[in-house]
C-alpha cells in the first residue's frame, strides 16, 4: 500500500490526542480496506499512477477533515461520494481557460454552441416524433400544451388567451401530457397507438 495520511499526536492536548487515535483507527479500519478499489476508481479515464496518488492522497484529507466533524456511517458510499466529487472538480478545473492566456478566443477553435452532427440528427428524429405525436392530441389539448410548454404561458394566461377556467386550463395539461406519453410509449415498444 501507498503513503497514507499521517496524523500528527505531539503537541495535541489529551482529548485532541484520543479524538485523533478513534480518527486513525477508524481511518484503518474503514477506509484504507476500500484502497484497491478507491484506486481503480480514480484510475478511470486513462488518468497517469502519478495522478492517481495525487488524487488518492487528497481524497484521504478530505476524508480525514470530514470524519473529524464525526465518523460517517457507512463509510463507503461517503468515502466514494467524496471521491466522485474530487473527480468532478478536477474534470472543471481542467477545462477552465484562463482569459489573459487567450488574446483572441477565435483561436481557440472550439465549437461553443454548436452540437456534433450526429447529435442534430438525432434531435431533429426526436422533434419529428414529437411533432406527429402533438398532431394526434386533441385540438384543445394540443393547444394548451402548446401554449405553456412551447410558448411559456402560465396557466392563468392559458385562461385568459382561451376563456376557459384555470382548472379546465390544468385538466387540460393534465390529460394532454398523459396523452402523449402514452402515444410515444406505445410507439416506442412499436405498437400502433
């Protein structure tokens, strides 16, 4: 096993001393078992064994500093809870620029609002299915849906616009979204709707 965070007793008045023994012997005994998998873990993504230790080591403060507010019961989904989140913030970390190294963020040459080809394909396929699946809906309830999914109405708008009751106005929405969950999932098991 790799270096382990060390825990400093000299100095430390005698409950701070004790408080730090149940620490180290939680740490032994909860912890440090879930190594081999914490490392595989942290492994994932092609991540260098350098890396890997840097974040292990890390991981293991954050561990330390949180249990010293009170041991977590169970340890292992916290202990990989932490480890996803220094994950996560290493992944934003990575992808920050810093402006004042960018003097023009055209020579970046990123895509920054545009979607994989691939992706507009799909989204268009899925918009199609939607719009066939509206085109079976009832007229009043396609209009309500319409008017607060597409448009952004409220339901007291949808009212007033319709002249219909807020509550006809929320029945309305209630029936067409059953309607057409139920249209496109019975087109998606391939059953005629």
């Amino acid at each position: 096993m790799a270096d382990r965070p060390r825990i400093e007793f000299e100095g430390a008045p005698a409950s701070e001393t004790v408080r730090l023994e149940r620490l180290k012997a939680w740490f032994v005994e909860e912890v440090l078992p879930l190594e081999s998998v914490l490392v595989q873990f942290l492994s994932r993504g092609g991540r260098g064994k350098a890396e890997v230790e840097d974040l292990r080591q890390e991981l293991y403060t954050k561990v330390c500093a949180a249990a010293r507010e009170g041991f977590p019961h169970p340890a292992r989904p916290f202990v990989f809870t932490v480890a996803r989140n220094l994950l996560i913030d290493r992944l934003r970390h990575e992808q920050i620029v810093p402006f004042d190294t960018v003097e023009n963020l055209e020579d970046l040459n990123i895509a920054i609002d545009e979607p994989a080809p691939d992706r507009v394909v799909i989204a268009r396929q899925e918009l199609r299915r939607l719009q066939l699946a509206l085109d079976k809906l009832p007229e009043r309830l396609r209009n309500a849906l319409v008017m607060r999914k597409v448009e952004g109405l409220s339901i007291r708008e949808i009212a007033q616009r319709t002249g219909l009751a807020e509550k006809t106005v929320e029945k309305h929405l209630t029936e067409a979204m059953r309607a057409l969950a139920h249209i496109l999932y019975r087109e998606n098991l391939g059953r005629p709707a």
